[in-house]
C-alpha cells in the first residue's frame, strides 16, 4: 500500500524529483512482482518437484522391497554408533547379524541396522532390500514426498520476494548515494558564497 500511496503521492507533487517518482514507481514494480510473479514461481517450482520426488517414490517401491530379517546375534558396537544413553526413542538403532530371504528366494545373512531396543536372537524386524537382497534405505513415502514439494514451492516463492526486495532496495541505494553525491557537489560549489547571499559579488 505504501508504494501505491507513494505513486499517487509524488504524481503532481511540486517538489518531486525525478529520483522520488522512480523510487515511488519501483516500489510499486516490486510489490506487483511479490504479488503476483512469487506465488506463480512457488506454484511452478512445487508442481516441478511434486512430480519428480513422486516420479522418485513410485521407483523406489518399484525396486526396493520390506522382507521380514531374523536376528542371529548382535553386532561389535561401532565406534560412531549413537550413545544408548543419550539417544532417544527414534534415534535408537542396533547393529546386528541377521538372515533375511531376498526377493528373488535367496537366502541372504549379514550385518544389518534394526530398528529394535534391545535385540535378541530370534527377533524379526523388517527390511528393505533391493531384488537381489542387498541392504537398502527405507523408500520415500508420498506424504514425505508431497511436504518436500511444498517446502520447495514455499521457499521458491520467498526465494523470489526476496530477490525482487532485495534488487529493489540496492537500486534505491545506489540512487541515494548518487542523490548525495550531486548534494556534495551543489554545496561545494555554494560553499564559497556563504554569507554574501544578495552581494553580487
């Protein structure tokens, strides 16, 4: 609102310079652009990533499949495993040797992460694999691949505010410096005449 006030203000305005009315139409520019060119950016960025992070999630449950493993023993605890002490309830995972059968029916036994407490043998958990059994991260859920889109609309549409406020202010920085370089020079050349205002000397 202010930028529109501004324009309507310095439009007739006798005591306007060209620097004010610039100003004044600048700020009218950028409003329009955080208006109307973020939210548009923000929604093209979302849909782009939306796409692509669902295109990424209907692969990942394509080639990634949850087996049920069995524990066999707990692994030697690494040295940058979490302190069981200070880890919370989610960050809890355990090393352990486990059999699992792959995908394709083949019996698979190796070291794995469980999400369990306290393993035991003969615990089961779950997990991912790829088709031939390897080991493999959990896939990409579609509610985790929605708000990863979103947040990237969002911050696209800021990112564009941002950009559109942030070119506004450097240009009326600029035109403030060069406005008070012209002042500097105005007074240097008055300078001399101090005091004999009406002389005509």
């Amino acid at each position: 609102m202010r930028a529109i006030a501004g324009v309507w203000r310095w439009r007739h305005n006798p005591l306007r310079r060209t620097t004010d009315l610039v100003e004044a139409w600048l700020a009218f520019t950028v409003l329009v652009l955080i208006l109307l060119a973020a939210p548009v950016t923000g929604a093209v960025v979302g849909t782009a990533a939306q796409d692509a992070l669902q295109r990424s999630v209907r692969e990942q449950h394509r080639v990634r499949h949850e087996v049920a493993a069995t524990v066999v023993g707990e692994s030697a605890r690494s040295p940058l495993e979490l302190n069981p002490e200070t880890a919370t309830a989610g960050d809890r995972h355990s090393r352990v040797v486990a059999d699992w059968t792959a995908p394709d029916g083949t019996e698979r036994h190796g070291t794995v992460t469980a999400g369990l407490d306290d393993p035991r043998p003969g615990d089961r958990f779950p997990l991912w694999t790829d088709r031939k059994g390897r080991p493999v991260g959990r896939p990409l859920d579609t509610a985790t691949a929605t708000t990863h889109a979103v947040l990237a609309g969002l911050g696209a549409a800021l990112g564009t505010a941002g950009l559109a406020e942030g070119g506004r202010r450097l240009i009326v920085w600029r035109m403030v410096r060069r406005r008070y370089a012209r002042l500097d020079q105005a007074w240097g050349r008055a300078g001399p005449d101090w005091g004999r205002t009406g002389t005509g000397s």
